[in-house]
C-alpha cells in the first residue's frame, strides 16, 4: 500500500498514515521505522508500508511521487 503520514510524534513515535488507494487512516505499528532508512517522520512524506496483524502500519519504506490510483477527491 501506499500513502502519505499525516502525523507523527518522534518522542513517543506515535502517527498515523493515510492511504492513498480509499483514504483510510491508520496507526502506525510501535515498530513502523524499525529496519527502515527512516530516522524519523515528516507529515506530508510519501511512503510504502505493509499492514501488521492489528491493522496498523508497519514495514515503512520510501514511496513514490507516482498517482498510485488515488481516487478523485
């Protein structure tokens, strides 16, 4: 999947991740950037992540500028 951090919180590592495929919101995973090139989160930054067991964001990994099927809004 992929979509763009809409909030992230470098302290407690809490955020979440809108998807660009339905524009559904979901939390990342306590373990999102761990194994990542990411250091830390801006709101805004295109990303590629996976979903975890609970739903929440995981496996984080860069995104492309590419319309992944974002639907018209």
């Amino acid at each position: 999947m992929q979509g763009v951090i809409k909030s992230y919180d470098p302290v407690s590592g809490d955020g979440s991740v809108i998807s660009d495929t339905d524009l559904a919101e979901y939390s990342l995973a306590p373990n999102a950037i761990e194994g990542s090139i990411f250091r830390m989160l801006r709101q805004g930054q295109r990303v590629v992540f996976s979903l975890d067991a609970n739903g929440r964001a995981t496996t984080l990994r860069l995104g492309s500028e590419a319309d992944m099927g974002t639907p018209g809004v």
